[in-house]
C-alpha cells in the first residue's frame, strides 16, 4: 500500500520520548486513517486504537474510559510506554476539554502514554485545538494528494492528474466518468459541506453555502465579484455573508478567493477574488464536463491547467508557511504571486491559447520578485512544476 510523506513523519515523532500529542489534520478522503494504520502496523509501541465514530455525541466520558484502558495495558504489561490513537475524536461533545484533562492528568504523574488524535472534520479538530489544547498538541497536515503521488500510487498522467485531481478514492472509477463523478459529490463534497461546515459554523443560509461552494468551483481560475456572484445566487443574502462563507471553504481546503497582491492589506482584503479549488476534481465533477470535451478545447483546457497549479500551490500555503494572491493591473496579470517572508514570486501559466502577456514584466519593474515564472508553454513543464516544493523557491 502506498506511503505518503506523512508516514515518515509521524513514525518519526512517535519514536521520540512524550513531548506533545499528534494531531493529524487535512480535508475528507486524503488518507489519514489509512497512514496512521500504517504506522500502527510498524511500529513496536505498544497501541490502543479507538475510534468515535458509533459512539454518542454525548458521551463525552468515553474519551477517560479508553484513556484509562490504555493506561492500564500498559501498566499490567509493564511496558515503558503506551500509544493510544483515537479516530473521529472531534464527534464527541467537549472533546477537546476532556483530552486536556486526561494529557494533563498523565504529564502530572509521569505516565509515559502517547497520544494521536484525527478525524474527518478538519474545522472540528481545529476549532477544539485552539479552544482548550494549546501548547499541548503538533499537528501533521495532510494536503490533498499531489500529481506526484498520484502517478506513483495510481500510475496517473499528469493530463488525468489535471481533471479527475487528487482523491485516491476516485482513482479506480475513472474509466467511468459517471461514476467517478456520483463518487466526488456524494462520498466527498456532500459530507464535506453538509457534515463538516454546517455542523461546525453558524451558516444562517446553508443553502446559500451550497450554492456559493457549487457555483464557486465551476468558476475556478477566473476572477468574479462578490456582487456579481451574489446576482447567480437564488437564495437572498448579502457580499459580507459570502466573504465569511468563502473564507470558511478555504479553511476546509475547497475552495479560495485569492485577493489582489498589493504593498498594503487594506488594498489586498478589498479587492475582487479570484477562485480556486485546492483539487480539480471538484472544478470537474460540479462542471459536468468529460475529460475529452475539457482536454480537445484548448481555453478551457488552459483553465483547467491553471487551476491544478493553483491547487498545487495553496496546498502547502499552511503547512510551508507562505501566502497566495494574484496580481492584476487593468489588462495586465499575473496568476499567482507568492509572498513569504516579505519576499514574492510571480507565476504566471501559460497553455497553448494564451501565449502573450505583459504582466510578468509589468510585476517584476514594480516589485522586484526573487523569481518570475512562467509555468506552461516556453517555461517549466506544467508536469515538472507539478512536482516542485514551493518552499524552495525562497
């Protein structure tokens, strides 16, 4: 079974001696379980694992009742140490307070018990962390799965890479497209949006949210106001309702406005958003487009492109610490503009329809980037930069 770079990580921080829990953190069906059953699987720690997934949301004293189990495996097979991995934990009603409690308890009289927490809710775990856990807890963030991966694990080129995206789960149902279209939207976008965010956040609209996320993706790699947006939208609301929303999609890692980069905030936060999805299987299934049709007309294919790069860059935005915009100045661009350390990068994507621009040119005069690229036709292969570290450009 394939490894991500996770596994590494994770097995690595568990040989060390109890520090900090591991929290494993990322969007629906990118492998979390799947890597910490690895580990489990190689590991010599001696490991409880538990999952909260049947369990009631009320029962928050489930959370001591398996923590004391583990603790007394340990202590009847005197053993050094102890692993307990709790799935799904963000299910259970004040999670987070009760983990506190029971880590507190353990540093207190020096039991040496590890602990690994995940779940599907990427905003559940985190609203719970911030909440009660800080300084307890490190987290390890899965991105959805890269064209490298997908190649190496599925044998993926990076022309499928680019429509049908990163979700392994999907890899076996290309061949039918129809299919593999009913998979993303009822195994992935339903839960993500029904479950996760309305569970999570106060959506006074949730049927505003939908239509926002669903409408919102199909416009991937084109700039839209707020207003204009809130226009193609049947239920009634206004622009700072759907700013919040989209912020909210972002933080579950589905779908972006990029802001305009500019040399203050006020400039950036008030500008128009430019969309993107962090996996193009999304932009693909909600589009309702085949590959074939997508991949024989050239405009299109180049907004499909533009946003796998896209997707490529913002998925390690978090975890490499940087921050992603566009750059636009009446009809000069440039689509991504990567700004780390009060240092930037300019990226600009080029397909076979859309070879001239002068905005990179434009860019470089006015900001000086430590590096201006063009991605695409007469630059880096999209296929190349596809599997590039972002992080190493600064």
């Amino acid at each position: 079974m394939y490894r991500r770079a996770q596994f590494d990580e994770l097995a690595a921080r568990l040989a060390e001696p109890r520090r900090m829990i591991q929290v494993i953190c990322g969007p629906r069906q990118v492998g979390k379980s799947t890597m910490v059953k690895q580990v489990l699987q190689k590991t010599t720690i001696p490991h409880t694992a538990v999952s909260a997934d049947s369990i009631s949301e009320e029962n928050t004293a489930w959370i001591g009742e398996v923590w004391e189990t583990a603790r007394a495996r340990m202590r009847i097979g005197r053993h050094a140490e102890h692993l307990l991995v709790i799935d799904e934990v963000h299910k259970i009603d004040n999670w987070s307070e009760e983990v506190k409690r029971q880590w507190d308890t353990d540093t207190f009289n020096e039991v040496n018990l590890k602990v690994v927490l995940l779940g599907s809710s990427r905003l559940l775990l985190k609203d719970g962390l911030t909440e009660s856990l800080a300084g307890r807890y490190e987290m390890i963030r899965m991105p959805h799965w890269s064209y490298r991966e997908m190649h190496d694990a599925f044998g993926l080129d990076v022309e499928h890479y680019i429509f049908f995206g990163g979700y392994p789960g999907g890899a076996p149902l290309m061949k039918n497209e129809t299919r593999w279209r009913r998979y993303i939207k009822d195994s992935i976008i339903a839960p993500a949006v029904e479950r996760d965010i309305l569970t999570t956040k106060t959506v006074y609209k949730p049927e505003l949210m939908k239509q926002l996320f669903e409408l919102g993706c199909t416009y991937s790699g084109e700039e839209i106001s707020l207003t204009k947006l809130l226009g193609q939208l049947q239920d009634a609301g206004n622009v700072t309702t759907l700013a919040n929303y989209l912020t909210t999609l972002a933080e579950s890692q589905l779908l972006c406005g990029l802001q305009k980069y500019a040399n203050d905030n006020a400039r950036k936060y008030n500008s128009v958003p430019k969309l993107y999805v962090y996996n193009t299987s999304l932009l693909s299934a909600l589009s309702g487009v085949t590959f074939e049709k997508v991949y024989t007309a050239p405009k299109e294919w180049g907004r499909w492109v533009e946003s796998a790069v896209g997707a490529h860059i913002l998925n390690y935005a978090e975890e490499q610490d940087y921050r992603v915009y566009y750059w636009r100045d009446r009809d000069k661009e440039v689509d991504f503009v990567i700004e780390s350390n009060r240092q930037c990068v300019a990226i600009e994507v080029k397909s076979g329809w859309r070879t001239t621009n002068a905005g990179l040119p434009e860019f470089v005069k006015r900001f000086n980037p430590v590096y201006s690229l063009v991605v695409g036709s007469g630059g880096v292969p999209v296929e190349e930069f596809l599997q590039w570290n972002i992080s190493e450009l600064f």
